[in-house]
C-alpha cells in the first residue's frame, strides 16, 4: 500500500514537472514566434517597397530615354532638310524601340501640318501620303512645345489615342515633344507617340507572378491596374482614383508623403495583400509632376518566412516538450537541475539576452535537450542571418546598377552632395567627369544589347582601372557615366585624370575575347568655379561633355 501510496505521489510529480516544462516550452516558442513575426513582416514589408521604389527608378530611366531620343530626333530635323531621308531616320527608331507607335515632324506653318509621318502597323512602318498629312497645331504637343526652349522636350499625360483613322483601335498613350531649330528660329517640332502599355511592360513583366503592378497620374486615376476595368476610366466618363481605392495614398497624391506601405484584409473574392506607393517624378524638372508607382503582394507570400519560422519553432517545441516529459519522470536532482539552466536559456533567447553555456555534454535526455535547443537556437540564426542578407542584397540593388556594380544614379547623388558639403568645409576643389560612349548606339545595332551590355561592363572595368582609387565611379544610365573626384588641388589635376581616363580608352575593349575600338567623350566640371551645387555640378559637365562629343575631337 505504502508503495503505491509512493508511485502515486511520484507520478502527481511527475506530471507536474512535465506541464511545467511543457508551458515553459510553448511560452518561450510563442513569445520567440511573436516577437520574430513582427520583425519578419516588418523587413518584408520594407523588401517590398525597396522593390517598388527600384522599379519607379527603373522607369523614370525608360521616361529618360524616350525623351533623350525625342531630342535627338529633333536636333536631326534641324540639321537634316531632305525629307525622305529624315523618314528613314524616323523609321529606323521605330523599328528599335518596339513601345514606339509614331513619330513626325510637325512644322509652324499651315495650321501646323505634319511634315513627315512614319506610323506603326502590326509589323509594318508605314509612312504617310501628303493627302493623309493633318493639321496639327491645336494640339498641347504642338503649341505647347514650340515654347520651349531647343534641347527641351515636353511630356503630355497618359491618355487614350483618339487620333487617326475612325477605325483606328484606341490604345493607352503619352507623347514626347520636342523643338526643331534651324538657324535661330523654331521651323516645327518632332513628336514621338509612345505605348504605354508596350513601354510599361518592359518594367512590370519581371515581376514575379504574386505581384501586382498599379500606376496612376498626379490626380490619382488609375492608368494601370491588375483588373484592367479599373484603368483610364475618365476616358469612359468615370473617375476611379487610387485614394478611393487605398485611403492612406491620398498623402502621396497631396505631396504630404513620398511612400506609404499598408495592408488590406482578405475577401470571398481576393486574398488578404500588402501594398506598398511610391511617388515618382514625371515631366520635365520644375513642372512637379509626378506619377503614384504601386506593387501588392499576397499577404501570404510576405508571411511566409514567418510561417517557416513558426515550424521550425514548433518541431522544435515538440521536440522539447517530448524531452521534458521523459525528464520529469525521473524527479531527481540531476534532472530538475539542468532544467532550471534551460528554462533561463529559453527565458534569454525570447529577450535576446546571452545565456550560460547549455548541458550538451551530457549522454542522457538532459543532454539531449540541451542539444535540441541548441539545434533550435541554431536554426532560428542561421533563418535570422539568410534574412538580414535578403535585406542587405536589396540594399545593394537599391544603390547599384545590377548590370555593372558601380554605383546607381540615387548613390551618385548622395555620395556627390557629401563631397560638396566637404569641399565647402575644406575649401579644396571637386571634381566631377561626365562621360559618354561615341556611337555605343550603333554597337547596339549592329551587335545586339547582349554585347551592349559586355561593353558597357567592359567600359566600367577601365574607367575603375583608369582613375584613382579614392574617387567615385557610377553609371547613371544608359551608355552615360560619372567620376567624382575629390580633393582636387586644380583644374590641371583634374585634367591630367581626365586624359588618364582618355588615354585608357586608346586601346580596344576586349569583349569575349575580341577587340571592340570604342572612344567616349570627356566632360569635365569643377566646384566651386563651373557651378555653386551639386544639380547645377553635373548640368555643367553633362554640357561639357556635349561640347566635346560635338567639336568631334577626342579632348577634354
């Protein structure tokens, strides 16, 4: 009786001491999980809108490259008056850029009557007959362009074409515009008509599935939306604004907030998505024009390093409270002992606290669960640290160009107004070299984007080896880089790393083995003298860039 009397009271312990360590186990794991949760979804969310903020860069560059080739199609209008031959030049454009639908040659004269008009169809590049020329001239691109300056191009909104033939199909549109002076005075201008949908989706097709892709104008209508019944709807009469759809937008719409990241919970028809809105610059500088750049998730997606987490920690959890049970059973010193050490290591690692070292020396269940735990702790760093470098490795792509590795436009930009604010403070000069590849276009043409793109690594790897190893090399876009020398005792010091940098580029590149001869341009701009900040810094070496690649001489 007594013996029973004693198994009995051994068992009520046991018991007890096993529901101990078991909620001691599912206390640790849910706070563990909880407060990981929290982080998780927090640089998800974060991931998600250095995401949308590198895709609105993205296409600020497309926007840049449009309006780079309206001009130089309208400096050849100035300079080109053959008109069969500066149809040739509008259809060879045409035929590179996909996205580009028309593109003519407007003069001042006659109402505005188109010159030369060379349009898409299908596959075919049609060119119209005099009798099809229109007048033009009550048009925005026509007037509105002809008072701008030469160089300048004006930017029209998204809209939905009407003109044409009656049959024509009604696509989503924007035009560019831009001057053609000739002799001092303005004859016309040329006008490139671009798709939106083509020109969008070289940007939203590398989107992986679950994403979502919105885009709207400075008044909140939707010009891209995953239900496409949503787009243009003024152009139907109707209004559907992004901040009707998504409340907290409205701050990016007003100019309260440049970002906004929120969350909306799942319906019968849609599951429950994170959203994150960037406000983007659009038109030419000073008009403050801007578009609102949106990307939505599945909320699922964006929780599923916390769903991985949460397994691990419940295997784990398991795992301990199965060890706990075998443990109680023991009820000794020896057992109750090591369990008080894990408990307080459990306790640490929910507070993020160091704890002592854990009994894995052991070659009993104690031992085992102190390994197991260790295995837990374990996993959950190795998950935290593969988290932190998916945050770090979008960093990086945040602030470098990904075909080259130099650093990106946004980088350049902020590393240029540091060594502004220095050289104001130390009073010795700055440097900033603008550089342009000769005919990278042609190489394009002839070789493919493929061997562009080598090139334009290959151009990376000898402006880094060509200049000193304190300054500051980025790809702007394009074929256009930068060089961002500091402390530079005078202008003859920043000349001699010019002609270095020339000088580099007399022997062919190597690309895959072959020799490409290319040349560049050299502009280069010196604070305080050519300029009083950092806008005004590049605008001086952009121009004397330009004044090289013109006078058609390989000098700085």
């Amino acid at each position: 009786m007594k013996t029973r009397m004693k198994w009995g009271i051994a068992l009520r312990l046991g018991v007890l001491l096993a529901s101990f360590s078991v909620f001691a186990a599912v206390l640790a794991g849910y706070y563990t999980f909880d407060s990981s949760r929290v982080r998780l979804q927090g640089r998800a969310e974060q991931s998600l809108l250095a995401t949308t903020q590198v895709l609105a860069r993205h296409m600020q560059a497309g926007f840049g490259t449009v309006s780079r080739d309206t001009a130089f199609l309208a400096s050849v209008a100035a300079i080109e008056q053959d008109k069969n031959v500066l149809a040739d030049v509008f259809r060879a454009s045409l035929i590179t850029h996909p996205s580009y639908q028309q593109i003519r040659f407007i003069g001042v004269q006659d109402f505005g009557l188109e010159l030369v008009r060379i349009d898409r169809r299908g596959d075919a590049w049609i060119r119209a007959s005099e009798e099809e020329l229109q007048e033009k001239a009550h048009f925005p691109f026509v007037f509105e362009t002809l008072a701008l300056a030469p160089g300048e191009v004006y930017v029209s909104e998204f809209g939905i074409n009407h003109e044409g033939a009656a049959d024509a199909e009604p696509l989503p549109v924007f035009s560019m515009a831009s001057p053609v002076v000739r002799g001092g005075q303005v004859r016309g201008v040329v006008v490139v008509r671009v798709a939106a949908q083509q020109f969008l989706r070289n940007f939203n097709t590398a989107l992986p599935a679950p994403y979502g892709f919105f885009l709207s104008n400075r008044w909140g209508d939707f010009l891209v939306h995953p239900d496409a019944s949503q787009a243009f709807g003024f152009d139907r009469g109707q209004r559907i604004l992004i901040q009707d759809s998504f409340a907290p937008v409205a701050a990016l719409v007003e100019g309260s907030q440049e970002e906004v990241v929120l969350s909306q919970p799942g319906t019968d028809d849609d599951e429950a998505r994170v959203f994150s809105f960037v406000r983007m610059p659009f038109g030419r500088q000073g008009e403050e024009r801007f578009m609102v750049v949106g990307l939505s998730q599945p909320l699922a997606a964006v929780q599923g390093e916390v769903v991985n987490l949460g397994n691990s920690i419940l295997k784990m959890l398991l795992v301990l409270s199965a060890v706990g049970v075998v443990l109680a059973g023991w009820v000794s010193r020896v057992v109750t002992q090591p369990l008080k050490t894990m408990v307080r290591a459990t306790q640490a690692l929910t507070q993020g606290r160091s704890h002592g070292v854990l009994p894995v020396q052991r070659k009993d269940e104690v031992g085992e669960l102190a390994r197991s735990f260790q295995d837990m702790e374990q996993q959950i760093s190795r998950q935290m640290t593969e988290l932190n470098a998916s945050r770090d490795a979008m960093a990086h792509l945040a602030h470098h160009d990904a075909l080259t590795g130099l650093p990106n436009r946004r980088m350049f930009e902020q590393r240029l107004a540091q060594a502004l604010e220095l050289s104001r403070r130390s009073g010795r000069d700055c440097a900033l070299l603008f550089v342009d590849l000769d005919d990278f276009k042609a190489v394009n043409d002839a070789w493919g984007h493929a061997v562009g793109d080598l090139v334009l690594q290959a151009v990376a790897r000898t402006i880094v080896g060509a200049v000193r190893q304190a300054d500051t090399v980025a790809r702007l876009a394009g074929d256009e880089f930068t060089v961002l020398c500091e402390n530079v005792d005078s202008e003859d010091a920043a000349l001699q790393v010019a002609a270095k940098l020339e000088l580099a580029f007399e022997a062919p590149l190597q690309i895959e083995g072959q020799p490409l001869p290319m040349r560049a341009s050299i502009g280069v701009g010196l604070f305080p003298r050519d300029a009083q900040d950092a806008h005004t810094l590049l605008a001086s070496a952009d121009a004397a860039m330009y004044r090289v690649k013109q006078s058609r001489r390989r000098r700085v």
